[in-house]
C-alpha cells in the first residue's frame, strides 16, 4: 500500500493554467474547479535546466536506461505537453505548497478521496490515461526540484505529504488493482526511490495502517523515510513543523489562513 501511494503522489498531471483553478472559500480542504479540454498544448514551456534535471534520473533507472537523451527529452515533451481527460484531473487533484528548510518541494495529495477502483474497473483506456497521468507528476515534481537548484547546491528529492482521510476498505480488496500497481513497482520504483525524501501520512485509519503494517517488511529500508500519524493535529503539526515554516502548510491542516499552493495540479 505505502509502495501504491508513492508511485501516485510522484506521477500525474501538466500543471493547470492561470485562471482554470479555483480555490472554493469556507472549505476546509483544496477543491479545484477547471476548464480544461483535453487537448495538448503545442509548447511546454521547458528549459533545458529542466530536461537535464529529469534526465539525471532516469538515466539510472530500468525503465530509462537505454534512452539517449534526444530520446528522453521527445517523452519528456510528449508527457508535459498532454492535457488529461478533465474527469481524471478532477479525481486525481495534487498540489505544490511550497519548499521544506532543505530547499526540497513539498507535494500534498488527499490521497484518501481518490478511486483507484474506479479507475481500473473501467478497463484498458482508463489505465493507459491513468498511467500517463501518473508520470506526469513525476515530471512535475522533478521540475519543483530543479527550481530550486543552483551553482551551490543540487536539490535531490522532495517531500510528501499525504492525507489519508476517507480511505475505505474499498480500495484495498479490489484484486486488479494489485495486479496494476505491481506492474508499476517493477518498472518506475528505481525512479520513486530517488525522488521520495520523505513521507508523512496524516489521518490515517485502520485501513491505512493495516495496509502499512502489511507493507512494512516488503518496502524494506524505504520505511526509515516515512511517518504514519492518526487523526490527532496535535501530533503530527509539530513533525512538519520541524520540516517546513508554517506558510507552507494548508490552512486546513494548521497553517495560515492565506496559504496559497505555488501550484494546483488536477
């Protein structure tokens, strides 16, 4: 479950245009309201700083490792230049805050509000569109890394938090999305595993530390980078806290009130 969780937060969507989102006031969460057609974009605006960002990575994963950059670069374009359908990016919303006290982007994901169910129930189109979705987020957040790099310091990964409110028994016990996301572990964890610096589960049920428990001796070393908390504020505040000023964390989670993400993604 931990393994599922990373590859969704760290694969997804082309960021959405100035003027297409909205953040709904009297919420107490993120929603996102957007005009997207499904259609890609003809540029996408990337410098080369960024392809070579991307490239540093993939060049040392199994999936990537036989991609010249020339090659890399083409599926870089291709993948930040395709719009989602907007019903995927409206089920699959994720948000940039801001940056940690070591320079690292932090991501957010209600991860426990999305269907992954219904996403493979749907069948072969679905699952194609949702994976294509998925590594676009893992470009995005490459992109938030190397934004921050400079002469002096090389930014190397990021930090996720992902709030578990929601999350239903319903999700774990759907066998075809086992069988999905297991496909996905052996291709991109290499990728994964080089970007993830840490992770903090927020609200988390017993769904979500059943799943946690299970997943604990298969995840191995990667656990000494992830943090499991309930639903107490008062816990958990305090650990991001230490990470990240407190502009950085939502207001629904004890951050100001005029937090603004530097970008809504979905």
């Amino acid at each position: 479950m931990i393994r599922i969780l990373i590859v969704i937060l760290l694969t997804g969507t082309a960021s959405i245009e100035a003027g297409q989102t909205e953040i709904i006031e009297g919420s107490d969460k993120l929603h996102l309201r957007n005009s997207i057609e499904s259609e890609p974009r003809q540029d996408a605006g990337l410098s080369e700083a960024a392809y070579k960002k991307v490239y540093s990575y993939t060049r040392n994963t199994n999936a990537f490792k036989d991609f010249s950059y020339e090659q890399m670069k083409a599926r870089i374009l291709n993948t930040s230049s395709w719009v989602p359908p907007a019903e995927l990016q409206k089920s699959f919303p994720y948000y940039h805050a801001g940056y940690d006290y070591e320079k690292r982007p932090v991501w957010v994901a209600e991860i426990g509000k999305f269907d992954f169910r219904d996403i493979v129930a749907k069948g072969d189109k679905s699952i194609a569109e949702a994976k294509r979705y998925l590594f676009q987020a893992v470009l995005n957040g490459i992109f938030s890394i190397a934004a921050m790099d400079t002469e002096e310091q090389e930014i190397k990964d990021t930090f996720v938090i992902f709030d578990m409110e929601g999350a239903s028994i319903k999700q774990l016990n759907f066998l075809p999305s086992w069988v999905q996301f297991a496909e996905l572990f052996g291709k991109y964890w290499d990728l994964v595993f080089q970007l993830l610096g840490r992770l903090v589960i927020i609200n988390a049920n017993y769904v979500t530390k059943l799943a946690t428990d299970i997943a604990r001796p298969v995840v191995g070393q990667l656990m000494e980078r992830v943090e499991v908390y309930g639903v107490n504020r008062n816990v958990w505040l305090p650990r991001l806290l230490k990470h990240m000023p407190i502009e950085v964390i939502p207001s629904w989670y004890g951050g100001k009130k005029n937090f603004k993400p530097i970008s809504i993604h979905g």
